[in-house]
C-alpha cells in the first residue's frame, strides 16, 4: 500500500509525486531530493549542504513535501524540514516557506 503524500496540493511536484509512480518531469536543478543534498538528521530533518533559490524541496523517497528551510544565525548550518520549525523561530532564518 502507497504511503499518502503530505504537503502543500496546491505544489506542481505534489501532483507529480501524488500518481502512483512518480515521475518528476521538472528540471532535476528545480526540484531537488533532500536526500540527494544532505543527511537526514531526525524524521523529516534533513541537514542541507547548500541552498538552492527558487528550488523546490521534496523527500523523494517518503514522498513528502519540505515546508520550511533554514540557515541557524549561530552556526550558519542549513537544515529542511517537513513542517514548518523554520518560521518565526529567533534561532534560524527561514529561507524557505510553503
């Protein structure tokens, strides 16, 4: 049984990775696999290795949207998740919001 896809349906790739075999069809340098840029740090924490404006962020292999990216004001470290800990918080600033 196919796991139930979270995030924002309003997303172009959310309607991508929704069917049953996903494909996605954007450029590989728009849509980028947190697995592929980082380690996962927690479920659905993902330590980045860099930031990609304008990219969309998606676990490919859980099939679930990233809804926040951020860069810690101390250490400059650069994590994604797939809720919103990003925003608003004092110790990081969000880079990306869905």
């Amino acid at each position: 049984m196919a796991k139930k896809l979270e995030g924002d349906s309003t997303s172009p790739i959310y309607r991508e990775l929704s069917s049953p075999a996903p494909t996605v069809r954007a450029d590989p340098k728009t849509v980028l696999d947190v697995r592929r840029e980082g380690s996962q740090l927690d479920e659905g924490v993902f330590r980045l290795r860099r930031f990609v404006e304008g990219a969309e962020y998606a676990d490919l292999l859980n099939r679930r949207l990233i809804r926040s990216v951020g860069r810690n004001v101390f250490d400059g470290r650069i994590e994604a998740a797939v809720d919103s800990r990003y925003s608003g918080s004092p110790n990081w600033e969000c880079m990306y919001s869905r």
